[in-house]
C-alpha cells in the first residue's frame, strides 16, 4: 500500500492580542469544554470528600450562588476561560454534571489532586489525574449514549477545548513535605521533574485515546511564593519568595515545553500547547492594577495555613489582594490571569498557541474516523490504496495588534491580496463607466493622499486598511487601472452598486457584478500564468494571497427592498431570498477558488436598516428593522456557507466576518462619534452621493457616515482593525483576517 502520513511540527507565535471582554456574546466557539486540575479549577468535585471539602462561607461570597467548592471568593481562572469562550454558563463539575449538560463539558478538577496517585493523601482522598481521566472515560460512555453512536461523539470530541493543570500538588502536596513523602530523599529536582513528566505523558496521551485534540497544558506558577509556602519556610534569604521551590517549578516547566514537542509529534493531528503561568503571573504589574497586599490572605485562614476558617469575615477590598486564602487567588487576580491565559501577551507566554488561537484550529483536509478498541475511543486516519494524508508545518508569526494605528512596518504578511466587492471597497473601478454610482470628485478624498480616486470616503475605504495591517506598501489598485507586474501584489475589483445578482443596481447604470468581477479576475489570474511562466508556479502563489469578499448590500438595498424597480420582493420572502442569494453566492465562491483562491475572508452584511438612505423621511426610528432582520438571515446563511465551502474543498480556509456583530458593538460615544445618523456632506438627489464640489463638515472625526450611504475614515479604520483583529470570539468564523493570514 502506497500510502504516507507525515506530520511537522505547528509552530504558532502569537502577540499581543486586544483586551479581551468579561462575557463573550453569540454561540460559543467551541461546543465544549472539558477541565483537568487541582484546587485552582476545582468547582465542586470535592464537596463529598472528607478533608478536601471548603463549601462553605466565606468561599464564594462573590459568587452568585455563594459557596460551591471553589477555592476563592468567586470565579476561577477556568470559570474565565469558559466565558471567554462564549459559554452561557460555567462548566459544571462531574459531581453533579448530568443528562445533556455534559455535551457542553464538565469540569473533572479536585483540590489536592496530583500526577502522582500518592500526593497530598496525608489531606485526605483527592481524585488524581489518573481518577479524572476515568470520570472522563464515563462522561465519554455518557456522550456515545446521547449522541446515538461513537462515530458522532467522537466528531464530537475532536472539537473540543481540554485544559490541564496539573502538578502544583506534586510539589507543595508531595516533595516539600519530607514529613509526609519521601520523594524528595529519591530524587533531585532534575530526576523529580523528569518523573513527573514522564508520568504525564502517559496521562496525556490516555486523553488523547479518548478522542481530545486541542489541550491547553497549564505550567505551574510560582509556588514558592504562595503564602502558606513563605510562612512555612521561615528562612526565605532575603528573597520575598522560596528560591529553591521557584527554581524546581521551572524545572518542571521547561519539561512540559518540550513534552508539547513530543506529544505533537508522536500523536496524529494532536494540537498541544502550553501555556506559561510562570511567566504570565510574573509580568503582571500588580501595583498599577490597584493591587495592595501581594502575599497575604484576604480570609483568616485555619491552623494549615492554607484554606479560610469557616464563617469568618474576609478582607473588605477583596479587589486589592492577590492572595484568597494561603494558596489560592481572588477573583480579582483571576480574571486576570484567566485573560492573559486565554490571549497570547507576549511570544513567550503561550506555546505553540494561545487559548484564544487553538479552537481556530480545524482539520479540513485530514478524512479521519474513530477506531473502536473495546469500549474505548481512539482517533486515527483510514488509510486506502495510494492515500497520502500530509500535514504540513504552519508558521503562524502574529504581529502585535495592542496598537493598530499606523502603517505595518517589514514585508507584507501574505504576497497579495485580493478585493471583491461593491462601493465599500470600490477604489475607481467606476469611474470610466456610464454610472451615477460614482465618487471620482471633491469631496470625496478630501482626506486622501491622492484627493477623489473613486473611493467612496473621505479618505480610507475598510480594504485600504486591511491593506495596511497585512503590510503593504500600497493600496491595492483597481483593476480599471492596474498594469503589468503590479498584478502579483493584487488586485481590486469592486465595483460600486455591484450585487451578487447580476440586476442589482442595475437603475443607477453600469456596475460590475460579482460574476462579472471573477471573469475580471480570471484575466489577472492569466496575466499573473504568464508572469511566472507557468500554471504550477501561479497556482502555487495564488494559494497564499488573502481573498476578501463583500457582496450582498446592494442585493437587499439596491434591489429587495425597491420594489418600484425590482419584483424579488415579491417573488420570495426574506428567508427565501437569503436562500437564493446564498446559493448563487456559494456558486461564485467556488468558481474564484476553482481560479486559486484558498484564504477568503466573507465580509458579512452590516446593518442596511441604519444607513442614512434608509431612513430618509422616516422621523423618529433609528433603524429599519426589516432591512436589518433580512440582512441578519443572509448574514447566518453565510456562516454556514463557510463551513459548506471548507468541507468540500480541499485545502479550502474560508472564514465569516461578522460586520453586523462588529459594527453594532462598537461604543461610538466614546470614541467620539457625535452624529450618528446623518452625512457629513450634502447629498444630491440621488439621496445617496455627495453633491460634487459640496462643502462637507469640518468635524469628520465626529461622523459614521460621509454620504447617505458610507461610513466616514474614522468608522472605516476601526470596522478594519476589528475585521483583521476580532475583538470577541464571535466576530469572526472559524478565524479573523489577522489568522488567516498565516494560515
């Protein structure tokens, strides 16, 4: 049989990413999530256990349902992870986990649990690693009975997030406690941290078998500067931390960097990562933050020194203490560090990938199935006659996105970009044709280098700045004008009152359609042949370049809802025409990847009901909702063309933009937006357009929109931050441009 299965090392370095929000809005990322630990994410394992159980007062008293089994006054690090992830509520402990809710997740998690099955059992009977791994082989059993058979669950697992936080106890539970274990007379630091990795590795790959994928392993903190550890070891040498502790954590921390390495390689489509706590904890500038008290206990904590006397009374300003209880954080410290966990803040932070990254991660091209060892799961390739399944290596580079304003500096992240789309991102395709749909005049361009181009703006169009962030030197030019070689950067297509159907727009005058913009297309795509002196080399360059389309606005503005010029409306029902449009949208899209295409970003519809033209003589309405609620209908129709076009498709990466999400939670207030719903220069009677020569209002900064239609420059520059960089989650699917990019 010739068949090959090669796997490289994924390597991923990701930057600053923007200041995540408390709650993530819209479906959750990922349709579960499934948690390994201690104390640190335990929320309610122990509460039957004699010794380990803290459900009482005062835990939880910043937690809405008061005490559950959670080691802090409220949330935990996990419990911040899962709203970050866009979870509806909190993972629920296996305890009490039941019916259906586990398809969401459960939280396996017990304080006083280690790798090794003998740690901290001086405290009672904790659930090691190796136990949780067989609650998760029930909660398996229990997902295969729901979901009707093993192949669906395993689908289902492979998409989960798992997080893993194991080991702290296998230190301050075990090898500092020679009272108790002897661990510390078998081995040195280096042999123990050795042990302990090797011991992990066979956990690890245990919940590899049972079907997880994307595992976010959690390095340990620094332990040596917990309280209870400061307190015990009364001779710290001028050090406000124990060293010697500090220094076997890293130890340990740097074994589990390189077992990401092995498991990655060793295991089919595995995607590991590491996150570094160590690190993570270090930097945070904690007096900046309001931080005050940075190694004491809020709570009074009992004769151990590490959990809070029952009923006592905390600190007041809880918000200004590290430290919970001896060992474990506030709430405050840990929504922190759940953020920086999620989000990559430095390169060092995370490896190979932030949390935030790897639930991006699909296998679109990988045909795999679940093989059935006994009861057990376990994911693997099927294998046929001259089958070659390769993963190839991806470097992800991730620029600094923590500031986005600015020309990008250094070569551009991708070799060319592509631009389809309609007066959005028009930049002079209209300007030599018969049209009113024009805007090569002042003062459009008045804040333009180059003054009216036929960008519908002030000044910058959203595309012009997507340009900037992937690292151009210049804008991408229009096809009307663009000649020789420059073609290899890329080429814009759009065309101002263009549609998905060929007649939208049609009342205004010539306008390049979106068939008509892939024929454009497939003339560059000939030109870029004969540059590069053959199909191959083309094919090969074009796989790399970034697509965006945006079509569909005029379909709805410009055709669905006036009726005067067009009968769609009543031909078909809003579900019904998203529906049509849809399809035909899906038949261009595959005809530009049959042209090379395979990173396109679809630039979702943005809300249609509040543009100045719709709302002209209507007094008193901010919006129109039956123009919005159509758009929302193509919007979702167009999430799940995605995921149609990347199943089908063989090495296809096309992602959902969504601009009606993005536009509606920017905070225009306070970002100095004034006037929402009028245009800073004076429209004609096209009610859409500037009046040529027109004198428009000074205060731009201060308008969304220019004309009756388009946003102004200000709006522009923080829509295309937002479509490169997703603020939230949901923003974009499976990935925003920024990712794409270096897929």
């Amino acid at each position: 049989m010739a068949w090959e299965v090669k796997m490289w090392l994924v390597v991923f370095v990701t930057l600053s990413v923007s200041k995540s929000r408390p709650w993530a809005e819209g479906a959750p990322q990922v349709p579960c999530y499934f948690i390994f630990g201690d104390s640190l994410a335990d929320d309610g394992n122990n509460n039957n256990i004699p010794g380990g159980n803290i459900n009482y007062l005062p835990y939880g008293i910043d937690f809405p349902q008061g005490p559950t089994g959670r080691f802090s006054n409220g949330r935990t690090t996990v419990d911040i992870i899962a709203q970050l992830l866009g979870f509806d509520n909190f993972i629920p402990p296996f305890l009490t986990a039941r019916g259906e809710e586990i398809l969401k997740g459960v939280d396996y998690a017990s304080g006083g649990a280690g790798i090794r099955n003998e740690t901290n059992r001086h405290l009672g009977t904790p659930i090691t690693m190796d136990e949780q791994l067989q609650n998760h082989h029930i909660t398996i059993s229990r997902i295969v009975h729901i979901m009707g058979n093993k192949h669906k669950a395993a689908k289902h697992l492979r998409k989960c997030i798992y997080t893993v936080g194991m080991g702290s106890n296998d230190y301050v539970g075990n090898y500092f406690m020679p009272q108790f274990y002897n661990s510390s007379h078998l081995y040195t630091p280096e042999q123990y941290a050795l042990v302990l990795a090797e011991q992990y590795s066979q956990q690890l790959r245990t919940l590899y078998h049972y079907g997880a994928r994307k595992v976010a392993l959690f390095g340990l903190e620094r332990l040596g500067c917990l309280p209870i550890e400061v307190q015990t070891f009364y001779g710290t040498y001028g050090s406000s931390c124990v060293d010697a502790i500090n220094n076997a954590v890293l130890l340990y921390n740097a074994r589990l960097r390189s077992l990401v390495d092995d498991l990655n390689e060793n295991l089919h489509d595995a995607k590991f990562i590491y996150i570094d706590c160590y690190r993570i904890a270090s930097e945070i500038p904690l007096a900046s933050l309001g931080f005050k008290v940075v190694n004491a206990p809020c709570c009074n904590v009992r004769i151990n020194n590490a959990t809070c006397n029952p009923s006592s009374i905390p600190c007041a300003n809880r918000s200004e203490y590290v430290y919970w209880d001896g060992v474990h954080l506030t709430d405050a410290m840990n929504v922190i560090l759940g953020e920086k966990y999620f989000n990559a803040q430095s390169p060092s932070s995370h490896y190979l990938l932030s949390l935030a990254s790897i639930f991006l991660f699909r296998f679109p091209f990988l045909h795999c199935s679940p093989f059935v060892f006994g009861s057990d799961l376990h994911f693997g390739c099927s294998l046929s006659m001259a089958c070659e399944v390769k993963v190839w290596s991806m470097v992800f580079v991730m620029l600094s996105v923590s500031n986005l304003h600015g020309w990008a500096s250094g070569a551009p992240q991708v070799p060319c970009y592509f631009i389809f789309g309609d007066s959005l991102a028009d930049n002079g395709n209209n300007n030599n044709l018969t049209t009113a749909a024009k805007a090569d005049y002042p003062p459009y361009g008045i804040d333009f280098p180059k003054g009216p181009t036929g960008r519908f703006c002030n000044g910058r169009t959203v595309v012009d700045k997507i340009a900037e962030l992937l690292g151009f030197d210049n804008y991408i030019p229009p096809f009307a004008t663009v000649r020789g070689e420059d073609i290899l950067k890329g080429v814009n297509y759009a065309s101002s009152a263009a549609g998905i159907c060929n007649e939208s727009g049609q009342q205004v005058g010539a306008r390049i359609s979106m068939d008509a913009q892939l024929r454009n297309h497939n003339i560059t795509v000939s030109n870029i042949v004969h540059i590069l002196g053959n199909k191959h080399k083309a094919a090969k360059y074009l796989k790399k370049c970034i697509y965006t389309v945006g079509m569909g606005s005029n379909d709805y503005i410009a055709n669905y809802f006036i009726p005067q010029f067009y009968n769609t409306s009543r031909l078909y029902t809003p579900e019904q025409y998203a529906l049509v449009l849809s399809e035909q949208y899906s038949q261009q899209l595959r005809t530009l990847y049959h042209y090379g295409a395979r990173k396109v970003a679809l630039i979702g519809l943005s809300q249609l009901g509040c543009i100045p033209a719709a709302l002209a003589g209507i007094n008193g309405s901010s919006c129109i909702d039956v123009i919005n609620n159509a758009a929302q209908l193509f919007n979702s129709r167009l999430k799940s063309l995605v995921d149609d076009l990347n199943e089908d498709l063989h090495h296809a990466k096309f992602t959902y933009i969504d601009a009606y999400r993005i536009a509606s939670g920017i905070p225009l207030a306070s970002l100095g937006f004034k006037v929402t719903n009028a245009a800073c220069c004076k429209v004609g009677n096209t009610n859409v357009t500037c009046n040529p020569f027109s004198i428009p209002c000074g205060n731009r900064s201060e308008y969304v929109f220019w004309d009756n239609v388009h946003p102004t420059e200000a709006l522009n520059v923080i829509l295309a931050e937002q479509y490169y960089n997703a603020q939230l989650p949901s923003d974009a699917y499976p990935y925003d441009i920024r990712h794409l990019a270096q897929l």
